[in-house]
C-alpha cells in the first residue's frame, strides 16, 4: 500500500507548475495593457493614468511573485518605485517628458524577464 502523505509533495508541485503555466498566459496581456497606459500618457500626463499604471504594476508584482516568477515581480517593484516618485513631482506639476523614455525602459526590462523565465 503506498503512503498517501509521500504523494502530496509531487502533487502539489504538479498543481503549482500547472498554475505557473495559467498565470504565464495571462503575461502578455499584462504587458499589453501596461503599454496602453504608457501610450494614454504620452498623449495626456493625466493622474489618474498615471495612479492606474502604478496600479496595474503594483499588482502584476504581486501576482507574479506569488506564481514563483521572482525576477519579473523584483522588476515591476522596482518599476513601482519608481512611478512613486514621479508620481510626488507630479503632483507638484513637475512633470517632465523624459520620463516617458524610463517608462519604456522599466517595461522592457519586465518584458524581457518575461521571455526569460522566472
């Protein structure tokens, strides 16, 4: 008779890289939707696409630690880190264009831990 409590390991392995699997297909459009937010605030520097792109990066950190992709969440925090502080000179109407280029760079540095792996 096997050990039923010597199975649960290799299940719950199975379950999580299953989940893993759900949660990578749901990336791309996690990606897409945080280049929209970026392109709306090349049109309009508007704040509240502004607060809704830190949302957004704020959760795709969190789910993306949560699902074991330690790298991608390591990189939309530090992306949110950095919308934090813009976002303060924002608010004083110290907006600045430039930043729009750091966007882009912190979204690539998501995308391509994305494509790489955990």
């Amino acid at each position: 008779m096997s050990d039923i409590s010597s199975q649960q390991p290799d299940r719950s392995k199975e379950i999580f890289a299953k989940l893993q699997k759900e949660y990578s297909d749901t990336i791309p459009a996690k990606l897409d939707k945080l280049q929209q937010l970026i392109n709306d605030l090349r049109k309009d520097m508007r704040e509240d696409t502004f607060k809704e792109l830190r949302l957004q990066v704020h959760k795709f950190a969190g789910s993306s630690g949560t699902y074991g992709f330690a790298d991608l969440s390591h990189n939309c925090k530090t992306f949110e880190e950095y919308l934090i502080k813009r976002m303060d000179e924002l608010k004083k109407g110290k907006q600045n264009s430039a930043w729009l280029n750091e966007f882009d760079q912190h979204l690539d540095k998501i995308k391509n831990c994305s494509t790489n792996g955990r």
